[in-house]
C-alpha cells in the first residue's frame, strides 16, 4: 500500500463484546475502502474537496490524535502535520469529507471541514479574538434579520443596511456577522468568486479600498466593483493597525473559499477619519444600523460613531472588565450622548475541549459514554457496559468579558435614562 492512499480497514475479525462491536462497526464506517465511498453514482451529502479548501486533519500518531488546520489547498503544497510527518496537498484535493489517508509516517489522517469555531480558535493570530461563541452572543444581539434580494421591496430600494466594526483584530467577530449578512446579498456570479479566491495578492497594497489588494484585471476590478455596489448590507470592519487588518482580511478569505468575503469592506486609519467622511459625503446624515466596539478607548471613538448610527441603531461595546463599560457609561451621560443603555451582559467564560477543537457554544462540556468498567477488563465472561455521564474536568477555560448594548436615540429627545425610560435614583 502506497504511504498516501486511503487506510484499509482493521482486521476484520469478528467482534465479540458489545463494545467491540461497536468499535468494530465504527471503524468500518470510518474506514471503508475508498472505493465503497466515493461511488461517483452513490448519491451522498458529503461533497469533494477542491482547490483552496481549507481543512481540519484528525492526524492519528502513535500517542496522541491531533487536530491540524491546513492552509488553503493548491496542487503544489505538501501539509506539515505533526510527528515530522506531510501529506500532499494534491492527495488530499477530491477526496471526501471524513475520508482518510496516510501521512508520510504511515499515521492515518482523517479529512475534516471545520465549523467556523474550529478556525477561528485554530488559526494563527495576531490579536486576541473574540472568542467563537461570545462572537455568536454578539451576533444574537445585533439582532440581525436580513431580507433576501428581491423579497421585501422596502429594502430592496432603500439604502443599503451598512454595520461599522472596530478594530478588526483577528477578525473573529467580522467573520461572525459576516456569515450573519450573507443572505442579504444577491449572488458573487461564480467566475468572479474564483477570481476572488485565487487571485494573488498585490505585494504591497495598502487597503484604502478592500477589493484593492488583489492582483485582478481591470475588467474584473469594475466587476468587483459594480456588484459592491449593488450589496444590500455591507460590514466595515476598520484598524488601525495594517497588520492586523491584513491577516484579517486572509482570515476571512480564507474562510470556506471567500463565501463571506464579499458583505465586508476593510479600512485601516482612524475612525474618526473614516466616518467624518462618511459624514460628510452624507451631508451628516446617519447612515449606519448597528456598531460594535471592540477596542481599549472606545469613548475616546464613540461620539462620531453615535452621530453616524440611525436613530433606534444599536451600538455593542465589548470590554474585558465591568469597571470600562462604567467608564463608558459615566462618559456617556457627561456628555449627553443621544444613546440609552439597554442592557449590560457578563459574558460566561466557557469550556473548550482540544485545544478548542470542540467548541461548547457556552455551555459546559460532559462526557456521556458507555463502557467496560477497568476492574471487569481482564476478566473472562461477563463485561457488562456501563454508562458514565459527568462534566469534563480540566477543560481550558475561554471567552468571557462584558457587553454593554446601547440604543441611538433622536438627538430631539433626552436620553440621559435608564433602559426602560424611567430616571432612576440610588437609595
Ligand atoms: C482585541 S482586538 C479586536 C478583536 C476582534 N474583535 C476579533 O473578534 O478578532 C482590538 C483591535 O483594535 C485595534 N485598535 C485599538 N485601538 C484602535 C483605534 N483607536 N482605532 C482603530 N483600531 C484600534 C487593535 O489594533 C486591535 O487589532
């Protein structure tokens, strides 16, 4: 068996206890010959890999299974895993989901798509993201229900629902209200969605304009940038950071071949700089639904930020400590923003198994299982299965912080009140 092709399965010897049977038909599940699986005639929900897909690999060594998130595919490139061992990226392009090869070692490696937790958690970084289910907390509250084109004709003639994000980070929470937006868009045509996913990058490009840093023909450019102009809800997600902006960019790119590239534009500079031309060419006039402040100073950011949300816009500030969302509060009513504080949210740090692997969505991992007690083990005869439930222990624990969700108010009306209207006094 060439050191590449698909495993075999195990010895076909027939099981005997209830749990090896169950091991048994798993792993012939698992590990049916390539043959049996990838029937061109068989119909399955599991497509192909293909060109730029990125992967999740389930490397089986010797010791310990471990998880490796690849870079895009391209016919050419061999994947590092661990134990010194690669596997060809060709190898891997037309295969199928939970299909398994072998690396150089001989280990067997299964073929995952990660969920967008797994890559966001597995991907390098360059800033702390927002951790996966945070991000989805956030995504909750922006309270998000876009129409599809052609399905509501007050939206499809209206402006454009456009969000404003900074920074940008790792681009964790962009890539979260990214895939929020995506029905709201009409369709990138498909040759245009290949150019955005294998054209090269410019070497150097400097991000004034998000589509302006790949290398793509003129022709493509205006038809990149004609259907930017016809998106019905646009995500600007700014840092002042170039870095950081870039590999958020790649982040996103990335991402289940650039599906949610297209609903986010990228700044780097200065918000104020950014949205006072906004402002300008808006002859003032808002024209943003919903801002998320994920930076250390947002106060010092906020102001033209506020005047550029609708009236009834939310405005999400995320802060490590309770201590900065007063900060932002007291700043606030100083200065008699046109906001109400809706609600301060305590974000629950959370469980992650593997590395983060296995994402919890917040809530807390147990192991239910069936088997064998280790006392009965050895023994011959009865091995009767048990079942254990119980919560993990020495989970890594991830995520957390505050939320604090404010409403723009008409600038006519007095805002300086509590969530529900009513002034309130401390006893
Ligand atoms: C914690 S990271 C944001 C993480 C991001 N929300 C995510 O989910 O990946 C904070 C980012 O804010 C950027 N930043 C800090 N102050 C800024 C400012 N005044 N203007 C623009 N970006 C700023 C930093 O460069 C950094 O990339």
């Amino acid at each position: 068996m060439s050191l590449f092709s698909v495993a075999k399965p195990f010895a076909a010897s027939t099981p005997q206890t209830a749990q090896s049977k169950v091991r048994y038909a798993l792993r012939t599940k698992n590990l049916a010959p390539k043959a049996h699986r990838t029937n061109s005639k068989q119909k399955t929900p599991l497509s192909s890999f293909i060109e730029h897909d990125v992967l999740f690999l389930r490397q089986h060594g010797v010791k310990h299974a471990k998880w490796h998130l690849t870079a895009p595919l391209r016919p050419s490139s061999r994947v590092k895993l661990s134990y010194g061992a690669t596997v060809p990226a060709a190898e891997l392009i037309g295969r199928r989901i939970l299909d398994v090869v072998r690396d150089s070692a001989g280990n067997s490696v299964v073929l995952h798509e990660p969920s967008l937790a797994s890559y966001i958690i597995n991907s390098e970084r360059l800033a702390t993201p927002i951790y996966p289910n945070d991000a989805s907390t956030i995504v909750n509250l922006l309270d998000l229900n876009p129409s599809r084109p052609g399905e509501d004709d007050q939206d499809d003639s209206g402006p454009p629902f456009e969000i404003f994000e900074a920074g940008t980070g790792h681009g964790s929470l962009t890539l979260h209200i990214a895939r929020a937006l995506h029905a709201a868009n009409p369709p990138l045509p498909a040759p245009l969605r290949r150019t955005l996913i294998s054209a090269p990058y410019k070497p150097h490009y400097d991000f004034t304009a998000s589509r302006g840093c790949l290398e793509v023909s003129l022709e493509d450019q205006s038809a990149f940038d004609a259907y930017a102009s016809s998106r019905r809800a646009i995500l600007h997600t700014l840092d002042h950071n170039t870095k950081h902006a870039r590999a958020a960019y790649k982040l996103v790119r990335n991402f289940r071949r650039a599906q949610y590239l297209p609903a986010v534009d990228f700044h780097v500079g200065s918000i104020d700089d950014f949205l006072g031309h906004r402002l300008e060419q808006t002859g003032g006039q808002p024209f943003l639904s919903r801002a998320i402040l994920d930076l250390p100073s947002a106060h010092e950011n906020a102001e033209l930020v506020i005047k550029a949300l609708h009236p009834n816009g939310l405005l999400i500030l995320f802060k490590p400590s309770i201590s900065q969302i007063a900060d932002f509060q007291a700043w606030s009513t100083e200065t008699k923003q046109p906001v109400r504080t809706e609600k301060v949210i305590e974000l629950y740090a959370t469980t992650a198994s593997e590395g983060g692997v296995h994402d919890s969505s917040g809530g807390r991992h147990w192991d239910v299982k069936t088997v064998v007690p280790r006392a009965q083990q050895g023994e011959e005869g009865n091995k009767k299965p048990v079942q254990v439930m119980r919560p993990r222990v020495g989970e890594r624990v991830a995520g957390g912080g505050f939320l604090a969700v404010l409403r723009r108010w008409p600038v006519s009306e007095e805002p300086a009140q509590d969530a529900l209207g009513e002034a309130e006094t401390e006893e």
